[in-house]
C-alpha cells in the first residue's frame, strides 16, 4: 500500500494575468524521491516553489488545494507548513555567518534548548557529510565554503528543523560531477528519514536516483509514474519527443 | 530564550512608517497652508511678474521675480560652470589615473558632499570675494559670479559620482570591443562612452541644478542679498536666502510672513518641475540602453 | 581626426586638474588656517572677550551641534529605518507604497530652509516652544527622514532577495529574518547612511537659525535649554565681522567633526558578524 504524503487538487499558479499552472492534480509517495522533469519554462520550479507556499513570495498567486497529510496547506499556519517542508535553491544560499551560526538560526528561533544546538548541528552535519570536512572549522565563515559545500550546508540548514519533506531546486546544475555525485548519494540516504521532491533539467540525474516521475509542459503534468516505466515505456507522445530529445 | 513576537515587530514598524508618513505630510500642508492667504490677496501677476519687493514700505509690492531670476542665474552659471569640468574629471578619473588612485581621489571628492554649505559660504567670502576685490576692481566682490563658482564647487561630488559610475559601467560594457577595432583611447571614449553616458550625465547635471536651486547658506553669504534684478558682477538675492533673511522679522500671520511661505512653495515648484524632467529623461534612457 | 583627438585630450586633463586641486585645496586651506587657531582651550572653552567670540573657544557649539545631530539621528535613524522596512518588507499596497516613496523623494529634494520655515511655524509659534535643544532637534528629525529612509531603503533592497526568501522556507517570520539576517547584512549600508544623516543634521544652518541656536549659550543641561550650534556660531562670526581667525578655527573643529562621524559609523559598520 502506498502512503501519500502530499496531494495537489487543482492547483493553478498565476502571476498577474499570466498562468504558469493549470489545474495540477498529483499525488506523492512517502520516503521516495520524486523528480519533476520537463522543459525550461514549463512551471517545474514554480510547481515546486508553490508545495510550501514560497511561490507567494515572489509575487505568485495559489488557487487550489494541496493537502500535506490530509490538511490542506492553505489551512496551516505559514510557519507551520515551511517548518515540514524544507527547500533548498539552484544556486547555494548560505547565510553571511559562520557555519554554526548558519546551522543554529532556525533551530534558535523555534526555541531550542542551548544545549541542544550542538547536537543538532553534528547531527544533521553528519546526514549531508559535510561534517567530517568541517568539524574543525565549525566557526569559519560559510561564504568561504567550496560551492558543493555550501549547497550542502544549505540542505544540511534545511534539516535542522525537522522537516518531512524536502523540496530541491535543481539543486546541481551550478555543481561540478564530483558534487553531484555526493549530493545524490546523500540524496538517497536521506530519503530513508525524509519524502524527496526535486526539480531537474538531467535525466540521468532523475534515472539516477528517482523513484517517480513527473513530466510536465506548458504548466501541466503530461505524464507521471514510476521511473522505470516512464523512462523505458513512455505513453504520451510529447514525453517520448523530450525524452528523445535529451538523450541526444 | 525569549519568545520573539512577529506581531510586536509588525506593529512597531507600521507605526515608525505613520509617523514619518505625518510628518512630511504636515510640512506639505503647512507650507500649503500658510502661503494660501498671500495667494488669495495678491494676484499672481503680481507677484511672478511684478518688478520690486519691498514688503515693508507703506506701499508695500510683492514681487518673487527678481529673486526667482536671481535664483536661476547662479543656478545655470553653476551648472555652466560644472558641466565641462564634472565630465571632464569624471573621464580623467575612469581613464586617465590608476584604479586605486581614483578611488581615493573620488572618497575625497564625496567628502565634500558632507562639508556643510556655511563652510564653502565662509571659504567663497575670504578667497574668492576677496580676490573678485583685489584683483577685478570691484567695489564689492558680493555677486553673482562669485555665487556660481561657489556653486559649482559644491556640486562636484553630485556631477563627478554620477557620471564616473556610469562611465565606469560603459568602460566594462564596450571599451575593450571598441579597442580591438584599432581606433584610439581618445576616439573611444569621445564617441563611444560620451554617446553612452549621455543620457545619465544630463541627468546627473538635473538633479545638481536642483541641488543648486535650494541652497542657502554658501549662496547667501557671498552673493550681497539685493532684491534687484540680476546682473553677473553685482549683487542678488535667491529664493533661499530671502526665506533666511526676512523669516526672522516677519511678523507671524502677516501678509509678509506668508509671501514668505509662497517664496518656499515657488521653490519647490521649480524643484518639481526639474525633478520631473530628470524622471522622464531616465525612463527613455534606461529603454535605449538594455 | 587628430586634432579633435588634442582637444578631448587637452579639456580631460586640464579639467580633472583643476577639479582634483581645488578639491584638495579646500581641505588644505581649512587644515592650514585651521590648524594654527585650533589649540585644547580652543576646543574645551567657551566663547570670550567683547564682542563675544572675538577669544575664548567654542565647547558649547561642539556640544550643542553634537546633541543636537545625535539626537536628531538617533529619532530620524529609528525612523527612517522603520519607514524604509515598511516599505521594503511590509507595504502590500503598491499603490500606497508609490504615493509614500514620491512623498519621501519630494520631501528629501526641498531646501533645508523651508523645513526651517516648518520647524519654525508648528514648534515655535505654534507650540510655543522656546528655541531650545528640543526644537532644533526636532526640525532636524524632519530634515533627515526621508535622506535617510531612502539611502536605508536602497541599502535593504541591495541585500539578496533569494536569502530572504530562503529564510522563510525555513519557517522562520519575516521581522525575525529582517531583525537576524537582513539587517546584519545590510548594517554597513545602514550605518553609512546614519552617518551621513547626522552630518547632514549637524551640518545644516538655515533650519536652525529661526528655531533654536542662539548666539551664546551654555553647554544645555536639559531639553529645554537654548544651545549654541557650529555652523550657525560659524555664521555669526563670519556674516558679523566678529572675528575672522576664530571663524578658521570653527570651521577647522566642524569639519573634523564631520569627517570624524562619518568615519565612526562606517567603522560600526564594517564589523564582521557578531
């Protein structure tokens, strides 16, 4: 039996008088990693950016309904959702502090214990391997960190609030191979802990470490399903047209 | 740890935002306010194109039109004045001299952005008005000229910055692709970067002459504060340094204390109206360049 | 073709000559004539002799400038940097947002002397303020709110949109990610328009001549006491005859002042994260 996380009714997007999503309906399964694949400008990003609501943030307008967990988000309070679902960025953002104070700042606001900060930096350090790299240097600037690094610290920063999803911008298209790679092998341990949602524009990423696939275009899901039988089987014509496309 | 309250924050900000938005309200509606009874007893005839003010006479006639000539004559001479000179330095600084030396030589120019007015007022009376004295045979050095030159010194920083940033972004953008078509340093910069920077320098210049127009302390104190009509080599009175001078002696609610206050909404007008043109000129020019 | 070369050339040079060594004479001159007036009892003294300022120092313009200026920053910073937040981070009205930033610019490009006039109407006649500590400082508030509030807006615009954003998707509310993240990053710029706020302030002449600063008074022990300011002592000197060398000197310690302040803040500003 599946277990569904997350569930979008009729979620359409708009920015102004322009439409980027129409009607999205989609499930996601717990402990998976899903990757929404399609071409540039077919409201991937904006399809994710709006599952913890940051899409208002940029200007963005949400009909519809998207339940985490049999609630519907629009129901929550803000704080509340972004605290389950986490997001991490294309490009790295880290904070212009130390890498500690960059790991504590949520964890600090929510109220965390003094003498728990510690643990909870190692702890979620140690998830994303960044820990062994760092631990003696926990105090330096993470603005001086290797690229790979601080998209790592950025994802690592997400974990620290405990969330249940993790929504991923392309989060390697400004890392080298040797990044990506570490990135997607944590990415699959820590779909044990945490359900994945993440955007791409490489297939082979998606093959790579995707459970299910979403194909969308012009601001809707053309096809969907488990990777394997998407990539080898696809049904929709269009889907077959990208994935022909990119493989070349 | 102390529970942070969003709403607090969200409370105490809006207010802050109130406050200041009162207040420069309430100097509009004074300045609207106050100058409305002049404007309801004297015509504007009259007072725009009249010939004298004298306020105090038994006869009393209000006119601002010497004084707005007056005004405007520095104004434009500063600008006159500052134009060949800002761009010039602002090219010398971007082409001419080391990186690190035209940095610190535009921190200094900056500088004089925060010398107050009274001191360049005090700097045009004992140098300039004083050599306008010795060496000009004139009477009185106080005038018009030496208003302009004063001026225009204090509106390097607002001419030199501008233009120097904007050049500074030119040379980024389209030296090196004009270098490599053989023609020379001189040639590029006079055709390509002055074409370029046009549009931003007439700006800047606009938004100095504003600056020129409401500045009282330095102007006042070397241009002699003669309600006549302007002439280059004598004395005149500006808009601002009528304000200073008379706002003490008038008499509160009197006829002459609000022609006072018409004085400082004519000013703003024309800043308005400068203003204005340098928004527009902006608009068209960031279309042309993107 | 050559000689349009030459004369570019030439009018480059010579221009950026003549703007560099008039620039630095003005410093020079003031350090020059200022540096042989300006002895410890100049600084710590107050003014003298018949007529008044003719000997003596000049103690209670520097304090009174100096309370007046930090004060008038202290109130119009505050605000200013509410004002600019709103703007940044809360107004939701774009309309609102427009008509409030038109405002603010429209204020910032008039004279100081018609804030003067304002200062002069509400708190003087007005309110029946004496010309005190307090009236100048508030005419000043007003001067620097909108100088500050946009120099502060700009700053609070400058720092990355996606780090704020990022904050939020953390859970975190938008006055804790401004307070921890977007102040902090923006404090240099923050600071430098504060200095430069208070220059202004301490510098202006016009808006304090009819609404507070005196000719002689004491170091004020209250709000409500009269206060002696720099520039206006500077003014009186000088437009009187009273006395052209302690006038260099006056300039001198205003001037340092200035210069000092605006040193001070970008230093607070520059501080790395605490």
């Amino acid at each position: 039996m599946k277990e569904i996380v997350l569930k979008t009714e009729d979620l359409c997007v708009s920015y102004g008088q322009k439409k980027i999503l129409k009607k999205i309906n989609t499930l996601f399964e717990k402990n998976k990693i899903t990757a929404i694949i399609g071409p540039s400008g077919c409201g991937k990003s904006t399809f994710l950016k709006s599952l913890n609501r940051t899409v208002e943030e940029y200007g963005g307008n949400m009909e519809g309904k998207i339940h985490l967990n049999n609630v519907n988000i629009m129901d929550m309070p803000l704080q509340n959702l972004r605290k389950s679902v986490g997001m991490v960025f294309q490009l790295p953002i880290v904070f212009p502090f130390s890498i500690y104070n960059n790991m504590i700042y949520a964890p600090k606001y929510f109220g965390e214990k003094k003498e728990k900060l510690n643990d909870i930096v190692i702890k979620n350090l140690k998830k994303t391997g960044l820990y062994d790299e760092v631990k003696d240097n926990l105090k330096m600037m993470a603005t001086k960190l290797s690229g790979g690094q601080q998209q790592r610290l950025a994802i690592a920063r997400c974990l620290t609030v405990n969330p249940e999803i993790i929504l991923l911008d392309e989060p390697c298209s400004a890392l080298d191979i040797k990044n990506t790679a570490n990135i997607e092998n944590m990415l699959l341990e820590l779909k044990n802990e945490y359900t994945i949602i993440i955007v791409t524009h490489n297939l082979s990423q998606a093959k790579r470490i995707a459970d299910n696939v979403i194909f969308m275009d012009e601001g809707q899901i053309i096809e969907e399903g488990n990777q394997n039988e998407m990539f080898d089987n696809p049904v929709n014509v269009r889907t077959k047209e990208y994935l022909m496309y990119m493989r070349n | 740890m102390k529970k942070y309250n969003e709403n607090i924050f969200r409370i105490v900000i809006t207010i802050g935002a109130i406050l200041s938005s009162i207040l420069v309200l309430l100097v509009f509606f004074y300045i609207l306010n106050e100058s409305l009874p002049f404007l309801k007893k004297v015509c504007w005839k009259e007072f725009l194109l009249g010939g004298t003010w004298s306020p105090l006479s038994s006869n009393p006639s209000f006119s601002f039109l010497p004084m707005i000539l007056g005004t405007l004559y520095v104004s434009f001479l500063a600008i006159a004045i500052v134009m060949p000179l800002g761009i010039g330095c602002a090219f010398f600084l971007s082409f001419l001299v080391k990186k690190s030396h035209s940095k610190v030589i535009l921190s200094f120019i900056d500088m004089l952005a925060g010398i107050p007015s009274v001191i360049f007022g005090f700097f045009g009376l004992v140098v300039l008005v004083k050599f306008m004295e010795q060496n000009l045979d004139m009477v009185t050095g106080e005038s018009v000229l030496v208003g302009g030159i004063l001026l225009s010194v204090m509106l390097f920083p607002y001419v030199i910055t501008g233009c120097a940033e904007t050049l500074e972004k030119g040379k980024e953008k389209y030296y090196i692709a004009s270098q490599s078509l053989g023609v020379s340093k001189w040639y590029t910069m006079r055709v390509i970067m002055l074409s370029y920077a046009a549009n931003s320098i007439f700006v800047n210049l606009l938004l100095a002459f504003s600056r020129a127009v409401g500045e009282t302390m330095a102007v006042m104190m070397v241009m002699g504060n003669s309600p006549i009509f302007p002439r280059l080599l004598g004395r005149a009175e500006t808009i601002p340094s009528l304000i200073a001078l008379e706002m003490g002696t008038a008499t509160y609610k009197s006829i002459h204390y609000s022609a006072l206050y018409t004085a400082g909404l004519i000013l703003i007008v024309i800043i308005l109206i400068i203003q204005f043109i340098a928004y527009k000129v902006n608009k068209m020019g960031s279309r042309r360049f993107k | 073709m050559k000689i349009k070369d030459i004369i570019f050339k030439s009018w480059i040079y010579i221009s950026g000559i003549i703007v560099v060594v008039v620039t630095f004479g003005v410093f020079l001159y003031f350090l020059y004539k200022g540096i042989k007036v300006v002895t410890l009892e100049f600084i710590l003294e107050a003014p003298g002799g018949m007529p008044l300022g003719t000997e003596g120092g000049v103690f209670p313009a520097i304090m009174g400038s100096l309370m007046s200026g930090l004060l008038s920053g202290l109130i119009g910073g505050l605000l200013g940097l509410c004002t600019s937040i709103y703007l940044v981070f809360y107004c939701n009205n774009k309309k609102n947002q427009k008509y409030m930033l038109h405002a603010l610019q429209l204020l910032a490009g008039i004279p100081s002397v018609i804030i003067g006039l304002f200062g002069y109407t509400v708190l003087i006649v007005g309110l029946g303020l004496n010309k005190s500590l307090i009236s100048v400082t508030l005419t000043l508030t007003v001067m620097i709110i909108p100088f500050i509030a946009l120099r502060m807006k700009k700053a609070l615009e400058e720092t990355s949109k996606d780090q704020f954003i990022c904050s939020l998707s953390l859970g975190i509310p938008k006055g804790y990610t401004i307070i921890h993240l977007v102040i902090p990053n923006a404090l240099k710029y923050i600071m430098t328009s504060l200095g430069l706020g208070i220059v202004f302030a301490m510098g202006a002449t016009a808006p304090i001549m009819f609404t507070g600063a005196v000719i002689i008074a004491g170091v004020p022990n209250k709000l409500t006491d009269p206060i002696m300011a720099l520039p206006y002592h500077l003014y009186v000197l000088v437009n009187e005859g009273i006395s052209i060398e302690m006038a260099y000197g006056t300039a001198f310690v205003l001037i340092v002042l200035v210069l000092l302040i605006n040193l001070i803040c970008h230093f607070i500003g520059n501080f790395e994260d605490v």
